[in-house]
C-alpha cells in the first residue's frame, strides 16, 4: 500500500500544478485545458465509442507485429549466439540496419505499401526487432562455459546443447528483449500512425490537432502512457506466471 502511495504522490502533485496553471490562467486556456475539461473530453469520446475504436485498432497492430518480429528476432538471435559462421554472414547487415530509425524509413515505406496495415506492420517490426535480437543474442553467446562444459560431458549433440543448456540460460535475457520490444512496438505505431494512418490513437490525436482540440489530444497522450504501462504489467504478470523460477521483474537492460 505505501508503494502504491509513493507512486502516485508524483502523479497528483503534476495534477495539482496543471490545475493551478490553468485556474490562473498562466497559459492560455485553449493551449492548457484543465483537467476537468480534458476528463469532459474522455467522457466525451468514450461515451461515443471512438476511443475505444482507435485503441483497439493500435493494440491488434501492436500485438500482430510484436508477434512478426519475435518470429523473426528469437531464432536469428539464437543462430548467430549459436553459429560464428552464420554471425560473421549477417551481423554487418544487421549493424547496418540497426543505426536506421524506423520513423526515417516511413516515407519510403508509404510509397511502397501505402498508408494501410502493411506500412504500420513493417514499422512496428523495425522498431521492436533489435531489442528482442541483441537480447537473444547475448543470453544465447554468454551462457555459462561451466554449463556447456556439463553438456560436453554428457556427449549431448549441438542441438541438444541449445535445446537444452543455451535457451533455458538465456530466457531471462529474452524475456527482458521481450518487455523493451513491446514498448518499442508501441511507440514507433504511435509514431508511424501520426504520419500517416486513417485508425488508430496517434491518428486520433492528428485529427483532434487539426480539429482544434487540445483537450483531446491531452486525452490521446495520457491513454498512451496508461495503455504502455498495462502492456508492460501484464507481460511482466504472464512472464512470472510461466518462469516463476526468474527473478521478480526484469530491470532493464543495457540496450537502448
């Protein structure tokens, strides 16, 4: 209960401070609404359905390519952590690739596949890929030489050596690639959807700018950040369910 209460000290004082501001009128009431106009706000467009709408447009886009690129970033991080052959083939490319922001190819990608769900995928897969790879890739190359050592000594094949000693010493390392790639994912579709998207909560936060808004857009930031942290909680939640032998919550990594 006292750590619920520490957390949500910050947030209350930031609210208290907003509805000062704006009851003195510091800034203008149309650049800051108050938090009553924005929760009128909330109420409104939930009420009407239309938050909900674009939310879950974003969430099934985030969740489609967040599965793509753990399809895609797992096993290749496992082959270069595994293969020095296979490393020495891909890695340039791969450190090639890593260095371009997703959002710089946007342009180029609406060219290609338009403004519809395609052009949305690649970006959230660009975005959320090398956090999963590099994760995987280093729980897989740093195992433990002790443990191969043991797998040696009981003549276990190559592939029993990953099946068995590599992938179980590197799932905290990829439940933690895991965790920053569903961030990722989530924020490069915020991204790419205020470029160019007719759906979605970054879409929803355009409109309302060029409606005239604020208090909606206000709206559109604060269930971002919501809608992020209870991504991140439940992942956390269904990671300690099924490896409950990990520690209690990953603290990050030194990836960025």
């Amino acid at each position: 209960m006292k750590k619920l209460a520490r957390g949500l000290l910050v947030p209350v004082l930031i609210l208290c401070v907003w509805q000062c501001v704006s009851a003195q009128e510091i800034f203008s009431p149309y650049l800051l609404p108050t938090p009553g106009k924005v929760y009128e706000a909330f109420l409104e467009i939930s009420a009407n359905g239309i938050l909900l709408k674009h939310l879950f447009v974003s969430l099934k886009r985030v969740i489609l390519g967040f599965a793509i690129s753990a399809c895609l970033a797992i096993p290749l991080g496992i082959f270069c952590g595994q293969s020095k052959a296979f490393k020495d083939y891909f890695w340039s490319s791969l450190e090639f690739l890593r260095h371009v922001p997703p959002l710089a190819c946007v342009p180029l990608i609406i060219l290609w596949a338009g403004i519809g769900e395609a052009s949305k995928l690649t970006i959230i897969v660009m975005a959320s890929f090398f956090p999963l790879f590099l994760n995987t890739y280093s729980g897989i190359a740093n195992c433990d030489p002790k443990l191969l050592e043991v797998g040696k000594s009981l003549n276990f094949t190559n592939q029993e050596i990953i099946k068995h000693i590599r992938i179980p010493a590197a799932l905290e390392a990829i439940t933690v690639g895991m965790q920053l790639s569903l961030g990722y994912s989530w924020r490069a579709l915020i991204g790419a959807e205020l470029i160019a998207a007719s759906a979605g909560i970054g879409y929803l936060i355009l409109d309302a700018e060029e409606m005239s808004r604020p208090d909606i857009v206000l709206v559109g930031m604060l269930a971002i950040g919501i809608i992020g942290s209870i991504i991140d909680y439940v992942f956390l939640a269904f990671i300690q369910k099924a490896f409950p032998w990990q520690r209690k919550r990953p603290e990050g990594s030194g990836l960025s």
